[in-house]
C-alpha cells in the first residue's frame, strides 16, 4: 500500500494529539537545495552543516517529488526478512507516542 504524505499527515496529528504546521516547499526551491527547516535540523548543524544537510534533503525530496523513490511492499520485506512483520502507520504511530490502547 502506497500512502500519500497528506494521509500520513492525518495518522500523526490523531496519533500525537498536536496539529503540525505544514509548509509546502516549491519544486524549484527545493531542487536548489532550498527547504523548509525543521525543528529536528537545527541539532543535526554541528554534524553537518546547514547548506548541505539541506541540499541532501532537497535532492531526496526532488526524488520523491519526481517518483524516483520506491518504498519494498511488507510482502517483500516479510519474504526476504524471516521473522519479520511489517506494521501499518495507523498501527505504530499510536504505538509510537503512547497512545496504543489495542495493547490492553
């Protein structure tokens, strides 16, 4: 199954009770290396430097944006990894900020 961002979107506002922001970034912006930050870049700075964290991370979304990124099926996953069993979004991200109640 494919899922679109804006359903992943979806699961994670339910799952974390907080409504993200969303920003939309321009394709061309984004192929110049130009994105929107992140909370979660700011730390990563003293590892990797700004200019170039961003531009991987544009060339990794002008990849997503232009189809070029394919994601194994769980089917393919489960087959080449014994013992493994993929989970569904709607599943771990509950699961992934405390608020699984299918446990009980």
């Amino acid at each position: 199954m494919h899922m679109r961002l804006n359903t992943f979107l979806t699961y994670t506002n339910e799952s974390s009770g907080t409504k993200f922001k969303v920003t939309y970034d321009k394709l061309e912006d984004v192929s110049q290396g130009r994105i929107t930050e992140l909370p979660s870049h700011v730390p990563m700075y003293q590892f990797f430097p700004k200019e170039r964290l961003q531009g991987m991370v544009g060339m990794f979304l002008n990849w997503m944006a232009e189809g070029q990124v394919n994601h194994t099926t769980s089917q393919e996953i489960e087959k080449i990894v014994q013992g493994v069993h993929v989970m569904t979004f709607d599943r771990l991200l509950p699961m992934a900020w405390g608020n699984d109640n299918t446990r009980n």
